[in-house]
C-alpha cells in the first residue's frame, strides 16, 4: 500500500510540473501573440495599411527596404531618428485625445 501511496504521489509531482510547464509555454505564447497584435495596430495607425492598398506583399517589401537602408553606419541615427518621431507622434495623439471634450 505504501508503495502504491508514492507511485500516486509521484504522478501528482509530476502532473503538477506538467501543467506549470503548460502554463509557462502558454504565457510566452500569449506576450508573442500580444506584440504582434500591437505592432500590427502600429502599421494601421501609422496608415501603412491603406497605403499599400492592404497589399502584405507591398508592406512586407516596404519593411525590407527600410531594414536594408538602417544598417550599417546610420543606424544608430536612423533609430533616434524614428524614435524621435514616434515619440513626438505618441504625445500629439494624446494631447489631441485629452484636448478632444468626446474623450471622457
């Protein structure tokens, strides 16, 4: 009886891991899911998508032509540059949304 009592015992420890194994996968999957749904949000945000005529093909060609031209010896101000950008971007969006009286 004892040894059936640590077979069970053991098959709980080991479905316990099994699970917290499970949960941890589907939290990765679910941080990698949310950061492809907002860098998704930025491309319609920044109007890319009705740029291209939601073309995938043309956008996809649109972010390797911007990735070949940042590397190398620009990059690093072609970062701040962007970065900049998107900042000033950022805060003019939300001093339109706290200047707007619909935003409550």
């Amino acid at each position: 009886m004892a040894a059936y009592r640590s077979k069970a015992a053991r098959h709980r420890l080991e479905a316990g891991k099994a699970r917290t194994d499970m949960r941890e996968g589907q939290v990765k999957r679910r941080e990698r899911t949310r950061q492809l749904i907002e860098l998704g949000g930025l491309v319609v945000k920044a109007g890319l998508v009705d740029l291209a005529d939601d073309d995938r093909a043309t956008l996809y060609g649109a972010f390797l032509t911007l990735a070949d031209q940042s590397r190398g010896d620009s990059k690093a101000s072609a970062l701040a540059r962007w970065q900049r950008k998107g900042k000033r971007a950022f805060a003019a969006e939300q001093d339109a949304a706290k200047a707007s009286p619909l935003s409550s």
